[in-house]
C-alpha cells in the first residue's frame, strides 16, 4: 500500500542495464502535490532515446491495486487528464470518474514535427519496437513502483497515437482491457489495420472511438483561411469521420454493441477534441476494474 504522506525524494541515478531487452532507468524521482497526490517521474531510454514518464497515483484509498491508464504524447494530454481526474474523482457518483494511476508517456523532444512518431506509432506489420516497449519495459517499470491492476489497464492514443492504439488491439490483446482511440488517424494503413481488427483475436472488454464534427467539414473560421481548400481536400483524403464510424461498426460486431461507444464530438476538430475526450475516457478507465 503506498502511504498517504511520502517526502520528495532526490532525483536518484540508475545504474545503466546492459541487456538489450530491458530498459534502464536513467532517473526517478517521487514528490507530493498539494492534495496528498503522489507523483512520480522516471526518465527511461529506448533504442537510443529518452523518453519521459510523468505517473499521477491519486490519494490513499481502500484499492491496493489500481486502475491505470497509460496515455502517449503525454506531453500533450496527461496535465489535463490529471486536472480532470482530481475533479471528477472527488464525486465519482455523478460523475464516473473513479481514483485511476495515469501514466504519461512523452518523447523527451516536445515538437511532434521533430520526432519519431511515425517510427513509434505507425508499425505496419505484427512487430513493433515500441510495443515491446510498452509491454516489457514501462509497465513494468512503474509497476515497481506504483501496485497497478494489471487486469484493468486502459490505453489512450490521439491521431497516429490513436491509429497505434487500435493496432494495439490486434497485436497486444493481451495487455489492455480498455482503449480509447481519440481521432485515430486510420488512414495511415486503413487496409492493414481493419484487415487485422477484423480477423485477429480480440480480448478487450471496452473500446472508446471519438472523432470531431468538423474532421471533415471545414469549422466556419477556416473557411475565409488562404489555405483552406489544400486544408479540405487533406481532410477528404483521410476521411477520418467515415473511417471512424466504419471501424466502430466492425469492432461493435466482434465485440458486442455494448463494449463499443463511438462519439462524434459536435464542433471539435482534430487539435480540440483531446480536451473534450479525456473525461469520457476517464469514465471508461474507470469502468474496467473487474
């Protein structure tokens, strides 16, 4: 059981492990925020990157194991995630949110245009990397330090991140009882992606697919934009509203019409809707506990 008050503790240097299968921990620290929250951070190397991992544990409570939610670009989403969960879990009766661990998985470069995303996000095969990764070294890595349910680990990916966690479900079924794919950019190998969902072994109890209303139309300030129409004919290339639906559709029919909740977001776009989807996916990681 992790206790209530825990002091900061000094940034401590890990001795590298040389294994090619295992990833050292370059450094972790523990600290304690205003409302007795743990946080944790660990700096860990992958094929010659750093990657950063910001974990939030949420105050004591009666769980000795809880549910997780692992949340890639987390340079992007898991402070908001984190900010939503404090508020919400404080009346999990209204609003679904129960106390979770969220792990937030960043690249140490912040500028998505100057990192290896498509490298670690767009696998197109049945290996990948950056799975192994996930699967043999983070995870493990923060379930060293934090008593994670390992039965009740929720996904969270936004556009190629999003396609990565549906390739996750083929691929890794295994290893996460939910997922949340928030504006999953399917185009980037629509036929390979549908082509294994549709046909692979499929275990996970809950999906959440979330697109914008306006992924495909224009919203009405971009219209007057002198780059618009390059703008609209991106969008009609990659059809992600229709991809979206279609693939709900598919996994609803493998999975039961229960285990999949499909949201258009009305007046979100590709750069919004992350704000607008955390909440529901904090419902969802919620609702995985057995």
């Amino acid at each position: 059981m992790i206790e209530k008050r825990i002091d900061a503790i000094p940034l401590l240097k890990i001795t590298r492990n040389s294994s090619p299968n295992r990833s050292p921990i370059i450094s972790f620290a523990s600290t304690e925020n205003r409302q007795n929250a743990r946080r944790l951070s660990l700096t860990l190397e992958h094929r010659g990157e750093v990657y950063r991992v910001e974990v939030h544990v949420p105050a004591e409570t009666d769980i000795a194991r809880r549910p997780a939610m692992l949340m890639l670009d987390g340079e992007g989403c898991f402070e908001t995630a984190v900010e939503a969960l404090q508020r919400m879990s404080r009346r999990p009766d209204a609003t679904g949110a129960e106390p979770l661990v969220l792990i937030g998985l960043s690249a140490a470069v912040r500028d998505p245009q100057a990192r290896n995303r498509e490298r670690d996000f767009g696998p197109r095969g049945a290996t990948s990397d950056f799975a192994d990764f996930i699967e043999i070294q983070l995870l493990p890595a923060v379930a060293a330090q934090v008593p994670l349910d390992q039965s009740a680990l929720t996904l969270f990916g936004h556009s190629l991140g999003g396609y990565f966690t549906l390739w996750m479900l083929a691929h890794r079924p295994h290893l996460f009882a939910a997922a949340a794919a928030i504006s999953p950019s399917i185009w980037w190998d629509a036929d390979a992606l549908k082509n294994a969902l549709a046909h692979k072994p499929l275990s996970i109890r809950n999906l959440l697919l979330c697109v914008g209303e306006w992924e495909d139309a224009l919203p009405p300030w971009q219209n007057a934009r002198p780059d618009s129409d390059d703008v609209r004919q991106r969008r009609a290339d990659r059809q992600m509203v229709r991809r979206a639906h279609e693939l709900a559709d598919l996994l609803a029919g493998r999975l039961g019409a229960d285990k999949v909740q499909y949201r258009l977001l009305a007046e979100e776009d590709h750069a919004s809707i992350v704000s607008a989807a955390v909440p529901r996916a904090l419902r969802l990681a919620s609702s995985t506990k057995l």
